[in-house]
C-alpha cells in the first residue's frame, strides 16, 4: 500500500465537503493516524486519488420497466459536482443510450400507429438505431442536471477503432486534460450507433466492446488513479447476490478468488453485468489502476469510496501482499460463535461460574487502561460536537465501571439457567417427557455510543450460554475494542475467545443480517431509525424497543409532594436513558389547587426545558410541541393536561412507544384501572419510570428493553435469552397407530 502523501490532514465524516484533498488543502479535525485508523487498509490508496473515473451502467440509470432512474442520475450528478469542486478531475463514462433511444422509439410508434398497425406483431427495434436516437437525450438529460449544480459537462463519442491509431490516443489525451483543467466534466459512451466490435474483449490491447471495458481502458490511457464501476448490486459476491450463502468479497485476489466465484446473468438492459466488470477491473488493476465496485443505488457510495469505507470490491495490484487483510466474513465469525457456545455449554455451571469472576476482575485490574481508551473517545465526541445526550451514554466514569464489576460478580453468583427442568410429565408407563432450559444460540447485538452495554450484554451472553456477535457504534470504537479485549482475553481454551466476536465496520452488518440460518436473534439498542432499518433488512427474529416514549400521570388524588420528587427523577436522574420520562400528564384538577403549578416549577428548577400539549401550551404560556410522539433524551420534556385517567391512558396508548409509564395516585382504585389497562413493557404505581433496568430489577444485567409482545417483554436478562427443548426418555416404546398405548399424560415433581 502506498502511504499518505507526507503534511496531508484530513477530515473523516459523512458529509461530501469533507473529503480528502487532491490538493493537499488542511481540511483538519483528525491527523493522518487518526484518518488511517478510521479507514479499512486495503482502501488507503484513495488518499492519493486526484483523477478519478466513474462508470455507471445501463441497470443504475434506468428503473426496472427501462425508463430513466431521475433520482439515481441527480445523485451520481451531485456527487460529481462536489468532487469537482473540491478539485477532483472527474471523468464519466455513461451507459443508458439504447435503452432510452428504445423507450423514445416505442412512444414514437406507438403515437403514430393506427389501431390496425397495433394489432399486427411488433418486431424489435434495432439496437444501433436506438442508440442514435438515445444519446442525443441522454447527453441533453446529463447536461440539464450538471447545469442546474453550476458545473459544464462535455461529450466524447468513441468505439473500438478509434485506439488503434496512437495519434487518436495522444489526441485523446490532450483533449481531456484541457476539459479538466476548465474543471470541465468529460462524459464518454461507446457510439454503439457504429460500433463494429461483435464479442468482448479479452485482455488489454486496447479493444473494447461495452462501457465497463471502454471505462478500464480509458483509466490505462488517461492515468487515472482510481475507477469506480457503479453497479446494481453491493459489489463481486462469492455467487448470486441473492442466495443467502454468497458473501461480499472485500478485496478481490485473482489467485484466490477466480476459481471460487459463480457470475449469475449478464446485466438485464446492458451488454455487460458483472463479468464484464470483472474482467475490466482485472485488466486495469493490474495494468496499475485500482477499481472498486460497488453500488449506484446509494445516494452517496462514491464519496463513502473516497472516504476510505469497506464498501464494494476492491481491485489492485498488490492485493495479494496486503498480509493485513484478514477475510473473516460474516458467515466465519457467527459459525465460530455458535460452535464456542456449544463447547461453553458442555461446561458445568462451576466452570461457567468461574469465567464471569475472570471477567469481573479483568475489568477491575484493567481499569485504567479502559478509561484511557474511552477518554479519548469522549474526546474525540466532543470535538465532533456530538450531543450533550450521546457524550453522557459513551463516557465511562469510575463508578460505571465498578457498577459494571458488580452486575457481572451478580451475575456469576445467580441460579443455574441452563439445563434447568420447566416441566416434567409422563406420556406412559416409563415414557417421560421434560421440558428443559436451553440458550437461543448465537446472537447479534448492535448498540450506539454504550460501551457499558458491551459488558452486560457480554456477561449475559456468556451465563446462558449464548454465542454473540457484537456491533457498537463508531463513537466508541476505541472503548468497545478495548473491552472486548479484556474480555475474551480471560476465555478458556477449551470454550475460545472466538465466543464473543466485535464487528467493526458496519459494512459487515449488511452480511450477518442475511445469515438467518446461523444467528438466531438480533437486538438492535439504539434509535428509531436503527431499529426500523434492522427489522426491514433481516429474517432473524429482532428484539428490542425502536422509542422510549415513557409518561408519568399525576392524577388529582396524588400527594404533590411525593409527585414532585418522582417527575424530578424519572426526567432529571439520567435524561439520556430510554426510561426517562418524556411525557408529563397532569390531572386538570390540579390547575385550580396550585399541584400544576409547583411540578411546572420543579422541572424549572431542574432546568428542564417544557413544552406543552395544546391545552398545556395555552395554559403555562410555553412552546407548543409538533408532536407528543418524541424522545427529548435531554433536559426536555412535554406537558399536557388530562380530564381522568381514562384519558390519560388513551394519550399513552395513542402517543407511546409501550416501554414503561407511571401513575401517581393515592386512591388505590384508580391506580388498579391504569395498571390493568396500560399495555406497556412496564407499568408503576408512584414509582419512578428510572426503575425500568435490568440490575434494579435484580436480574444482574440486561441486553435491552423489549417492547415486543412475543418471547421477552420488558428488561431482557438471562431468561429472556434462553429458550426450551423437550427430552423424552423411554423404554422401546413405538407408536405404531397408536395401539396398545395408554397414554397417562400425568403431571410430575420437577425433581425425579
């Protein structure tokens, strides 16, 4: 790999103004080591990138029924503008010609045909006419939307004759570096309209056939120093993309990697597809031009490429040296799980015992070494201007961590989870039957800007015999890597460090939520957002909450006092949690005694920032709020004023997220109506919404607060990662049609 480019300081986010330089212009935050750490290393060359060629295909341009993708083409276009701006000499290469000469063409028949010209069989058009009539509107099409972002394009016709002449070749050249130094953006197509070429290209000699291969030979000619093939897929799969055992291939090593992959078809509107990219990758990557494919469906993969991100499949000359490159795929790292947890479970709970008390006292011994690490991520948060909130959950002071000890040395010391008889009953005369605890398997686990979430869920994983895959969030990566290593470094032999795996990009994500055959539950612990992208990306069960819309109800009969010193705390004890209260719903009695009033002026006190509902709002003279749907996890939270408790429960149903609400009354009556008629997680009567934890809960730790109505609800502990198999022991019994047995189906002691 070629190093960085000596004084260059670059700023590593997802925003495009914030990509490396070409020019070597200060856009500082991080330092070199800093932007080195962030980036996978196999993609470091990217920081060297000045020129850079992008191809885009005919399936990316064009929707499935083939008219023009719009909204793929004004992403690729403002992709491009912003590289030209920030000094890339940006070079497109574009398919989509025939396919739109083809639509146009069938609109003009179709306009001109008689009824009894519609009824007679339409023959196909040809395809050199349609690229004709195409490219004309494809180039007026590019040059609308560049014109629109300030930027000039230009086009270049070229086929296959045209290199075989080198006074084409340097004139070629010097044409384009005179566009680019106008900051001109070139946009080159086969002119399939006279193109003589009849079957692909097979090597380097400077003969094309389709735009991938015309995208690679211009890199040769042009000295690019990257090209980008946009595709419709993610990038080379080991097989069909959509067979759920194909993996992403990272980085591609011909010696490796060209006996092991099956292509599927060629592109469905296109000449090429992905062999075609392959071979045009191969060719210029060794010839000296690195490639990476990935997908043109993303609104932003080119300037993620640049970024350094592990996405596509990357191509280069040297990547058989790259010794630091470790494929470990997704498949490898669950398969490994699961056949750890196999061998942790063979331990008997002694053993099991033992190694959460390592883990307890590695954590403990180690402490320094973890504050370290997280203090310079905290660091790194705050100089990102991340959220007051955010900062809160990622830093780890010294009595999280001693918190942290503890709850693992609880969970140590609990009852034995597994193997544990549930039920036991006899079918027959010596034909018995048990229902036994068992884990659920292997598990994934991704979590945002928590380290302390890594231990518990961890020590969890490890009690009930769980195997896990963990995904924390990029703001914690030094705490979470740090962890993990204090962890797994206490495994035994016999069980593997492999037990516990830490994902650590979320490029991978994508691949172990396929994996529904290996990982059996996924718990995402982070946003709405998050959580609604998991449940529509995988087949594996998902558990967890998306909102912590939690309330808390003061009905009129509440003593003020005790009310006041519940709201304070469920808001003020840690605002950043998913049990604070976001919702304040006051009884409207309470206006006209003065018991509004004094909670408006303890949340003040605290310095609470209030908004109110439409009644609330008029009332205390503050901010109405745009939605009671929300989750300050801040100083913030809404009020609103409620006839009864009926209608403070059709506002929790209509409003929550069914985590966890609180009444606080003193007639006992009205507390069993909202306790029995609130179908949340978790219901309390004049108890603050904070106790909704794990550890409060006394069940040691927790991997999450589920809303789901199936399997856990509530704090999932140990329990909620367990499930059951059945164990029948007998005496040659067969059931053959059922005679001669006499079923008994008698209930008996759990204990034989």
């Amino acid at each position: 790999m070629e190093p960085l480019q000596n004084g260059m300081s670059l700023f590593l986010s997802s925003n495009p103004s914030d990509l490396p330089n070409p020019n070597g212009l200060n856009y500082h935050s991080l330092s070199e080591s800093d932007y080195l750490d962030n980036m996978d290393p196999s993609r470091t060359f990217v920081t060297k990138v000045k020129r850079l060629i992008v191809k885009v295909g005919t399936a990316v341009v064009t929707r499935s029924d083939g008219r023009l993708a719009l909204g793929r083409l004004g992403s690729l276009c403002e992709q491009l503008k912003e590289l030209n701006t920030q000094g890339y000499e940006v070079i497109l290469v574009t398919s989509g010609a025939v396919g739109l000469g083809r639509q146009r063409l069938r609109y003009r028949r179709l306009a001109n045909s008689s009824f009894a010209d519609l009824q007679k069989p339409q023959g196909e058009f040809d395809g050199k006419a349609c690229a004709a009539v195409g490219q004309s509107s494809l180039m007026a099409l590019y040059d609308t939307m560049f014109s629109q972002l300030d930027v000039t394009s230009s086009q270049l016709l070229v086929n296959d004759g045209f290199f075989r002449d080198s006074g084409f070749r340097k004139q070629l050249s010097d044409t384009v570096n005179s566009l680019l130094d106008l900051r001109v953006i070139p946009i080159f197509n086969e002119n399939d309209a006279v193109s003589t070429r009849k079957a692909p290209y097979e090597d380097s000699s400077g003969i094309f056939w389709d735009n991938d291969s015309l995208a690679g030979l211009l890199a040769l000619e042009l000295k690019a120093d990257l090209l980008v093939l946009l595709s419709d897929v993610e990038g080379l799969y080991s097989g069909p993309p959509s067979d759920p055992k194909s993996k992403l291939i990272h980085t591609y090593v011909k010696e490796k990697h060209q006996g092991e992959i099956t292509f599927g078809d060629k592109s469905r509107l296109g000449r090429g597809g992905m062999t075609a990219k392959v071979n045009a990758a191969v060719c210029a990557a060794y010839a000296g031009t690195p490639v990476i494919i990935t997908s043109g469906y993303a609104t932003n993969n080119i300037i993620r490429v640049l970024q350094g991100e592990r996405i596509g499949t990357v191509f280069h000359k040297d990547a058989h040296l790259w010794s630091s490159i470790k494929e470990v795929s997704a498949r490898d790292m669950a398969v490994a799980a699961r056949e750890s947890s196999r061998r942790l479970q063979v331990l008997n709970s002694e053993e099991r015992r033992k190694i959460l008390l390592a883990v307890a006292d590695a954590l403990e011994k180690n402490e320094g070494m973890i504050r370290v690490e997280n203090e310079a991520d905290v660091a790194a948060a705050e100089a990102a201007g991340y959220e007051r909130s955010l900062i809160s959950r990622l830093t780890l002071k010294p009595e999280k961590i001693s918190s942290l000890v503890r709850s693992v040395r609880m969970l140590a010391d609990m009852e034995e989870p597994i193997g544990q008889i549930l039920k036991r009953t006899e079918l027959a005369d010596k034909l018995i039957l048990e229902k036994i605890s068992c884990p659920l398997g292997v598990l994934l686990v991704i979590f945002e800007s928590r380290p302390d979430a890594l231990v518990q869920i961890a020590a969890l994983a490890i009690r009930s015999g769980n195997g896990l895959l963990l995904k924390g969030g990029k703001e914690a990566r030094r705490s979470n890597a740090v962890l993990h290593k204090v962890i797994t470094s206490v495994m035994p032999e016999t069980v593997s460090d492999k037990l516990i795996g830490l994902v650590t990009s979320r490029e991978e994500i994508p691949d172990l939520l396929k994996l529904d055959d290996v990982i059996d539950l996924v718990v995402p612990r982070g946003s709405n957002k998050l959580v609604s992208q998991i449940k529509e990306s995988t087949k594996i069960p998902v558990l967890g909450h998306s909102d912590g819309i939690c309330h808390v109800y003061v009905d009129k009969s509440a003593d003020i006092n005790m009310a006041k010193q519940i709201v304070r705390d469920a808001k003020t004890d840690y605002p950043a949690a998913c049990n604070a209260m976001e919702t304040l719903l006051v009884h409207k009695d309470l206006i006209n005694n003065g018991g509004l009033d004094e909670l408006v002026f303890e949340l003040r006190r605290e310095g609470v920032q209030l908004y109110g509902g439409p009644t609330a709002s008029a009332l205390l003279h503050i901010v109405e709020t745009s939605s009671f749907h929300h989750e300050y996890s801040s100083l913030a939270c809404t009020v609103e004023i409620v006839d009864d408790v009926y209608a403070a429960i059709d506002h929790i149903h209509q409003h929550g997220s069914a985590h966890t609400e609180c009444i606080v009354t003193e007639d006992c009556k009205v507390a069993e109506t909202f306790l029995r008629q609130v179908d949340s997680a978790a219901v309390f009567h004049n108890a603050s919404t904070r106790f909704c934890d794990g550890a409060r809960f006394g069940l040691g730790a927790e991997v999450g607060i589920s809303t789901s109505r199936i399997h856990a609800r509530g704090p999932v502990g140990v329990e909620g990662l367990l499930t059951n198999r059945w164990i029948l022991r007998g005496n040659g019994q067969v059931v053959d049609g059922d005679r001669g047995m006499n079923y008994t189906h008698k209930e008996l002691p759990l204990k034989a």
